[in-house]
C-alpha cells in the first residue's frame, strides 16, 4: 500500500488514501524529498504545502516537524491544480475560475470599443475569450456574480450599445457556428468532459451513475434541500448546471426535461449531443427572457434553427436593427415620456406612440422612404373574417398605399384568411 505519486513537469504530487495515509504519505514525501537533494536537486520548501480531506490529519500535518529542525510545511484546503482549483471543503470556493474570468472579462470590455466587424468580434469570442475565461469549469465551482458580469461584458460587447438590450436575446442573435453564452459554455465542456472521460475510463461509469444515484436520492427524499447548491466533483457540478436550466440528470445517463424528449448522454451521437445541449441552454436563457421583459412577454421559445438562417440572410447592417429591435434596445417616445425627455409624441409625424411598435410598423413619415412599402388594406364590411377563420367566400380586396406613397391602390378579388391579420397587423381596415 504504497502512496499514489503523480509527476507533472516540476511539479510531485503524493497521496494516500485509507487506513495509515498519515504515516504512508510523510514517508513517501521524506523519501522523495531525500532521493531529490541525493541528485543534486533543491526542493523548494517554499512552494510547498499539504492537504488533506480528514481534519485531524489537517491539524497533525500542520504541526508536524517535517526535517527535524523545525520546517513546517503548511496544510491549505483549496488550491490550483492541472488548470483548475481543487476545493477540500464543504463550501463554494472556484478561485483559480473567478481570476480567470476577471481577466477575460478585461479583454472583453477592451474588445468592445475595437473597431471591427461584428463577425470578427463573434470569432474572437468563441475561439479566445470563452476558452480562457472558462478554462477548467468542468471541475470546479464558478462564481455566480463574476459570471453575471462576465455574461453582461460579452453581451455588450456583441450586442447594441444600450442598457435596455436583454442580454437574453442578444445571445439569441449572434451568428457565430457556437452558442455565445458563457452559460451555455459551461454547461456544454461540463457535459462533454462527462461523456470524454466515461468513454476513455468504462470504468467509471458505475462510479459516475452512482454519483447521480445518490444526489437524486436526496433530493427525492426533501426536495426543499438544496443539496446540488453546494455540488462536490464535476459530476454534481453537470447536475446543477442542468437544474439551473429545468432539467435533471437520471441515473442511466439520460437528461430528463419537461414537454422536451430526452437526451441520452451515453448514446447520442457526439455531434448531436453538442446541439442537443445548447438547446437546453437557449431554451432555457428564452424562458428567462419572458420573465425579465416586457417585449418578450409569451414568447415560449425561440426556434434556434429559423432565427439563425433569417439572421444569415440579414446584410450586417440589417442585422444590427434587427437586433436592436428584437433585443428591446431600443428607446420608445413611451419609455422617454417616463424619463421626462419626451411629450409622447412621434417625433417624424407627431402621432401619439404606444411602444416601438410605431417607428417600426406604423410611421407614416418613415413609410414615405421605404422601398417596399407596406401597404394599407382595405377589405369591405361585407367580409366575415375573424383572428381564427377565413372568410367563406372571395371578396374584393383593396391594398391602398400608404399616406406619401405614390401608387395607385389596387383591387384584388380573394379570399381573405387569418394569416392576413397576423402578416398586416396594424395596415389591415374594414371599409
Ligand atoms: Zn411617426
């Protein structure tokens, strides 16, 4: 029962576990040490330190005499190791993470006011900051208010400038091959790394499936525990990603989620398994959208599919109205009234404005510029179409161009259905 010894560069390692680890591991550490200075090497006494899951062993290693001439070696709890942070204790502690984002969240701040294209600042996100910024948070506790303003910096530095845009939806709008969200990062390399190490080491799948076993278990047992608040090891760490995001790990490997089918972990295809998982992730960050804002009231779901190839056929430009608009960036006559720095007014053609739905949809001074101009349509009384049913016979039809616009109105014999009302909302009048 020789103690486990791991050499990474200059770095040693040496562990124990189980009966006798005390005595096993300060004989494996004086013999290392030994053999060290035997060929001519120096051991930095400085650098190094001890740690230990058992508090006696903790408070015996912080005392022990380790040459005989007085050298203590301290004993700490939580350190930086392999590119994460090793956490001994029962509390939250992803130190090694939160400096990490810090750092990225700098860059981000500086590569907002960097003139260059969206798409290249989208590239530059996905391939350099979410990867440094994120390194290691499959293994260890991320800081929840340094994530939050992390998540605000790549928004910004994405999205419009305005402090009304919903970070929510202005993930929703990139372009890039990957989901932007840090959130939706963590929760996909916490998920993959799972699925990687199942699949390097068959072994553990047991060890892994009992992990999932025994949260499950406590958490049937009383719900109002919040056990995965305070997950230890990078299994638990993926189970309370998933209950930030309304689903749930089951002991088979499945994700379980309400109204969604489930996703096999095991099984799933590798390059389904990434879209699978950013699913929940935007589906998740959509709902959260619904509750923070007025604008995205009922909105469920966003199809990810649809969006991104309207997005693709947008040019940049249109991109960025789009975004400003779907993102609630934008400031109404409305929302200026309540400030003070408006009278309510349209400030084009002076009608009284609601919301932004106005400049959008309804603005007769902007209609007169338009290329495409909506067009006003008039259908006769005599038509009984309703929100839900079309009307039951062809009727003439009247499609009036708007107030400035030059073209004759013209005059269609169809049959007008509901689509009609949702397509021409507010242009669409009974005569
Ligand atoms: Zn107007």
């Amino acid at each position: 029962m020789s103690p486990l010894r791991r050499c990474l560069a200059d770095d040693l390692m040496i562990k124990a576990t189980g009966h006798g680890h005390q005595s096993r591991t300060i004989k494996g550490m004086t013999l290392s040490r030994t053999f060290l200075q035997d060929i001519g090497a120096k051991v930095a006494d400085k650098k190094c330190f001890c740690f230990a899951t058992d508090k006696a062993t903790r408070s015996f290693l912080v005392r022990y005499d380790w040459d005989g001439q007085g050298l203590q070696i301290p004993s700490i709890n939580n350190f930086r190791d392999i590119g994460t942070h090793v956490n001994l204790t029962a509390t939250n502690n992803g130190k090694t993470l939160t400096d990490r984002m810090s750092k990225a969240r700098h860059s981000t701040n500086r590569l907002r006011w960097l003139p260059l294209p969206l798409e290249f600042k989208q590239k530059i996100v996905q391939a350099n900051i979410l990867p440094a910024g994120l390194y290691g948070c499959e293994a260890a506790w991320v800081n929840k208010s340094c994530l939050k303003a992390f998540r605000a910096a790549v928004a910004n530095a994405l999205g419009p400038r305005s402090s009304r845009a919903s970070n929510e939806v202005v993930f929703h709008n990139t372009t890039a091959s990957k989901d932007l969200d840090p959130g939706t990062y963590i929760l996909l390399q916490r998920v993959l790394t799972l699925r990687r190490t199942l699949s390097k080491y068959p072994d553990r799948i047991s060890q892994a499936k009992s992990i999932i076993g025994n949260y499950n278990k406590e958490l049937l047992q009383d719900p109002s525990t919040s056990v995965l608040s305070t997950p230890q090891g990078p299994v638990a760490l993926l189970m309370h990603s998933l209950q930030e995001c309304g689903a749930t790990l089951k002991d088979d490997l499945n994700i379980v989620q309400p109204n969604e089918p489930n996703i096999d972990l095991w099984h799933m295809p590798w390059q389904h398994l990434k879209s699978a998982v950013e699913e929940i992730a935007a589906n998740a960050r959509t709902r959260v959208g619904t509750v923070a804002r007025q604008h995205m009231k009922d909105l469920n779901e966003i199809d990810g599919v649809i969006h991104k190839k309207i997005l693709h056929v947008l040019g940049p430009k249109e991109r960025k109205i789009f975004n400003h608009i779907s993102s609630g960036a934008a400031w109404s006559e409305e929302h200026k009234l309540d400030i003070g720095l408006s009278d309510g007014k349209c400030k084009l053609c002076g009608a009284n404005t609601t919301d932004i739905t106005h400049v959008t949809w309804e603005c007769e001074h902007i209609h007169i510029h338009r290329h495409i101009k909506p067009y006003v349509i008039l259908i006769t009384r005599a038509c009984q179409l309703t929100s839900n049913m079309a009307c039951p016979k062809p009727c003439q039809v009247m499609f009036k161009a708007p107030i400035g616009g030059r073209d004759r109105p013209m005059v269609r014999t169809l049959v007008p259905t509901p689509a009609m009302l949702l397509v021409f909302p507010s242009t669409m009048q009974m005569i």
